[in-house]
C-alpha cells in the first residue's frame, strides 16, 4: 500500500515548496496539506487540504485516521525573532506540537516522522566555524532552546520506543515562493524583495555578520532525501548538521548589484543582531554527506541568478 503523507505547516516557507514536490512523488491524493491558515492556492487546488490547529491533539488522530497517514512532516513552529517576542507560545507550540507526533510514532500510528531542527541549538559558547555535528550547545533563545530540547526527545523516542524519526539542522533558508516567516535570517530573502520593489534595503544584521545559509532547492532536497534514506543509512536520530552557502549582508549585496547595480544597501542593528552573534559562521556537514550521501547544489551567486529571475515574473 502506497504510504500516506501529512504535512503540518504547509502555509510556511518549507511547506509551501515540500508539499508541491511530495505531491508530484507521491501522487496528490496521497500528501495532505494541514496548517491553521490557509496554503497558497497551489497547495489548496492540487490535493488534499485540512484545517489544523497543531495543539489540538484530538483532531490531529481525526485527520490521521481519516487519510490513513503513516508519515508525518511536522514544520509548525514559532521561528526564532516571533519566539523571542512570545515566549510562552514558542515554548508550547514548538514543544507540544512535537509530543504529539511523537506519540503517534510510539503508538505505532504512524511510521516514519520528520522534525526539522536549526543551527539555533547553536549558541554563543559553541565552536563557530565548521561547527562539528557534536559540540556544546548552549542555545540562548526560547526557539534554540525549544529546538535543542526536541532533538534530545527524538533520540529519547527512537532509543526508547523505536519511532523512526529524521532531523535535519536547518540554516537559514531562502527561497522565493513564500513570505518570509519571522526568523532571524530572513533578511537574505527580504532584501531580494525591497531590491526589486524599491531598489534598496536596510539590514538589521551588520555587514559582515556571517551566518550559515541554504537556498531552499536544496533545503527540500536534502529534507526528501533524508526520509527517503534507509533507515539503517540513519545513524543521527538527534539532528543532522547540513550545509549550504555562508555568506554575510554586504556579500549578498553585492550579488545583487551584479543584476541591480543602482541597489542601495544600509545597516541598522536591531535585537536579531544579539541572536545572529550566538549563532555559527558556517557548519561541517561531513556525517550526513557520509550516511546518506548528502552534498549541496547552490553557492551565493547560483542561488542569486535564480531568486531574482523567479521574483523579476513576480514583480
């Protein structure tokens, strides 16, 4: 019998671009689209959609048992600038909605789980260039904190209970299809819209704040084929470090002066300047390049021609 996907979250900036492609893999009747708000039209007119509020756990087992679900995609999450601003609701949502899941694996509901991680688990004590997949973590927002705790319950659940659950550490992520969703890293995919609209950008990251990024192509890619690897290929059941592209403010800006060049960038720190210094410049992906043969596809520049083409129709 052909598997059964559900994908909570599917309005955000993942889930908007992993359900398209799930769908075209799986067939659309077999991927269901769930968030609290509605997906975009591509999402809502190519399948299965589901209203869900992650917290309510018994209509959460209402959908699962009316689609017989046996995986689950779980990106609901309160991202790390909203998190910081709502402490309580990061800390439930991030925590309880992955509790949830979890004991559907236990209960042997479902099969296989995915949970996305971030480099948030990072923080300010931790080694910050090729940060090792094991190294200190001591995460110093409410959203790294959520995150780091989550890793440690699903290696809990996979030791304990045997639930086959698979976590990547996303870097920041950039895409072009949906709105950015409230994280720190944002500005890499803000800018490419006030570059296009207004033909300048103020960052709230300094110049040459470097952090970790992926563009989202690749993001999708090594999330499928992660959940797509022989379980035994999986020897990380905590988190998978990955890899993208570093870069920082003034190196994106001048990428997109090469398609723009009357594009103005200035600089005005805000808050998310104390979270973008906890975090690492740049992260050793060598474990999941070994266990499951992951290896990155775009650098700045590629990643660049393809944003501002895609955004160029969209403007």
């Amino acid at each position: 019998m052909k598997d059964t996907i559900l994908v909570i979250g599917s309005s955000g900036q993942i889930g908007t671009e992993l359900v398209m492609k799930l769908r075209e893999m799986y067939g659309n009747n077999h991927l269901v689209a769930s968030d609290i708000r509605p997906s975009s039209l591509e999402v809502m007119q190519s399948g299965p959609f589901e209203e869900l509020d992650i917290m309510n756990e018994a209509r959460l087992h209402e959908i699962v048992k009316k689609h017989n679900v046996t995986q689950v995609y779980l990106l609901a999450a309160l991202l790390s600038a909203t998190a910081e601003k709502n402490i309580e609701l990061g800390w439930n949502l991030n925590m309880r909605s992955l509790s949830h899941i979890l004991d559907l694996g236990r209960e042997k509901i479902i099969k296989k789980i995915y949970w996305p991680s971030s480099i948030a688990v990072f923080g300010p004590t931790t080694p910050q260039l090729m940060t090792p997949q094991y190294t200190i973590m001591e995460p110093n927002t409410v959203y790294g904190i959520s995150k780091q705790a989550g890793e440690r319950w699903c290696e809990y659940y996979f030791n304990k209970f045997g639930v086959d659950v698979r976590s990547i550490r996303y870097p920041g992520l950039v895409g072009w299809k949906a709105s950015p969703g409230g994280g720190t890293t944002d500005y890499a995919v803000h800018i490419f819209h006030e570059a296009l609209k207004h033909g300048k950008y103020e960052s709230f990251l300094n110049a040459n704040t470097t952090l970790p990024m992926m563009y989202m192509p690749d993001a999708i890619r090594a999330t499928i084929e992660l959940m797509e690897a022989p379980a035994e290929q999986v020897k990380i059941r905590s988190s998978y470090n990955v890899s993208g592209v570093s870069f920082k403010p003034e190196e994106i800006a001048a990428e997109i002066q090469r398609h723009l060049p009357a594009f103005e960038m200035s600089y005005q720190e805000d808050y998310r300047q104390a979270i973008a210094n906890s975090w690492p410049k740049s992260i050793d992906d060598s474990n999941a390049q070994e266990h499951w043969g992951w290896k990155a596809e775009y650098d700045l520049s590629k990643m660049t021609d393809d944003m501002i083409s895609n955004l160029k129709e969209k403007y």
